[in-house]
C-alpha cells in the first residue's frame, strides 16, 4: 500500500508497527498495526476509527482466495513456498488508489511518489490519534476537484495526469459503488486518461485482485520473461507466460517481484524529470 520512501499515508515504525491512514466513509482515520507473540492487533483514531478496524482482517488478506493457484514453474513454486504468508489485501477505497496510480503513469516511480507527496502535504489533513510525526490524511475527492492548475504544476504532475484525476473525482462515487473488480475496471476504463495499467494498479489494492496484472508496467514483462524463460519478453509473451495462472496473475508477478532474478541492466537509467516551479 506504501508509495514509496516517505509516504506521508504510510509508516513503519522502529518497534515494528505499522501505520496507515485512511479517507474513511466515515471520515479521516489513522489505523496502526502490530504483531506480537503471535497476534496481529489493530488500533484506530479517528472518526474512520471503527470502519478501519471493521476492514482490518480484509486489509491484511482475510478475503484472499488461494483455491485454483497451482505453480507450474519450479521458480514459481520455490517463490511461494519461501513465501507462503503471502496475502493479497484490499482497503476498499478505489480514488485513494486512483491518484497515486495516475501520478506514477509512464513516469520514473520516484517522480509519482514526489508528487503524492506533495500533494498530502500541501492539502491532506494531519491524521488523528497519536500518528507518526508528518503523516497525513488523502484529501479526498472535492479536495482533488480544487486544486488549482498551478498546485499541480508544483506537485510535478502535469496537465494530462492532473485533468485524469479531476475528471475522475467527479465519478468518485460511483467507483466506489461499482461493485466487484471486473465492474470497477469497466468504469474505470471508460473514463478518459485510465488504461489497463492503471485499473490494474488501483484494482490490486482497494479490491485485492490477485489477478489485476499490470500490463504495460515498464519493468514487469521482462522480470516475468527473464525469471521463467531465462529470456526478456514483451507484454504479450509475459500473457502467454502467465497463461496457467489465470486467476492469480498478479499474485505470481508479486512472488516473482519479491523472489525472481531479475534481468541485467542495459543502457542508462532513465532520469527523474523535474520541471516544477515554484
């Protein structure tokens, strides 16, 4: 769920507790998770504070279903096995992981994790309770409908991903409404700037789709090609791949991510673009 180094939404802090925060239906709310002798426990502030603890076990991966997910590939086997914990989590909430998703299209990761960044900073609330230091609340749909062309510019997000999310706020509720996750990717989908990529992205987190694979991902097709063929592949022959594993594809690129050999690096990497001003 985290968007990477210093997400201001995420924490994970030095007595290995984890922090989340959460535009909530029912407000804003801080959710801190912990395990200790062998029990998970939850706690929340917050008006959101109840509907968090509510859907903690679905967030921790309650509802995932592993029936049918059977590794044809040594690689893959090895993977799940060293694995095994592996729970595929939803939080519920498809605009809190829309924005992220369209501010990391075809852009550097670091460049969509600036820009969720600034964002939070700029117009999220400070989370409830006794949150980490700097945390703050996703602002919200109305929120995301004001924000000035400028701001945008700031954040580092330019005009076509900005117009993506704005239009996409308007229709805020009736994606959270949309019902089960092939609804929610023909919703998305049919509004302007949203592709496979990015349902996908949103569809793994707020409905824990094991099978929302990232097609178009920049990086993801040649890690599947070069961890089961020893080969780089396009998105069509990481399909083909994945074929067997209809159902759980994106459950096998997660395993490969965390566990696969990754193909070498070739050429210069691209640069994080900055044209910000302020």
């Amino acid at each position: 769920m985290r968007h990477g180094p210093g997400d201001p939404a995420w924490r994970h802090t030095p007595d290995g507790a984890f922090w989340r925060t959460c535009a909530t239906p029912d407000g804003p709310g801080t959710l801190r998770v912990a395990v200790a002798d062998g029990r998970v426990t939850g706690a929340a502030w917050g008006p959101g504070a109840g509907w968090l603890l509510e859907t903690l076990p679905a967030l921790l991966g309650e509802d995932d279903d592993v029936s049918g997910f059977v590794p044809e590939h040594e690689v893959v086997r090895r993977a799940a096995k060293r694995h095994e914990g592996l729970r595929i989590g939803r939080t519920f909430r498809v605009f809190e992981s829309l924005v992220p998703a369209v501010l990391e299209q075809k852009v550097v990761s670091e460049e969509g994790w600036r820009a969720w960044r600034w964002l939070l900073y700029r117009y999220g609330e400070p989370a409830p309770g006794p949150a980490p230091e700097g945390m703050r609340v996703f602002p919200g749909p109305e929120v995301c409908r004001s924000i000035p062309s400028w701001d945008w510019h700031r954040a580092g997000a330019e005009a076509v991903r900005a117009r993506t999310i704005v239009n996409a706020a308007r229709y805020a509720a009736r994606l959270e409404a949309a019902g089960d996750s092939a609804a929610t990717d023909l919703l998305l989908r049919a509004l302007p700037g949203i592709g496979v990529w990015t349902s996908a992205e949103v569809r793994q987190r707020s409905h824990g789709d094991a099978d929302a694979l990232s097609v178009g991902d920049y990086h993801l097709s040649s890690l599947v090609g070069w961890a089961l063929t020893g080969r780089r592949t396009d998105d069509a022959g990481m399909l083909r791949l994945l074929a067997p594993y209809l159902g759980h594809r994106h459950r096998v690129s997660r395993l490969l991510r965390s566990d696969g050999e990754r193909p070498p690096a070739r050429g210069p990497r691209a640069r994080v673009r900055d044209y910000r001003s302020f």
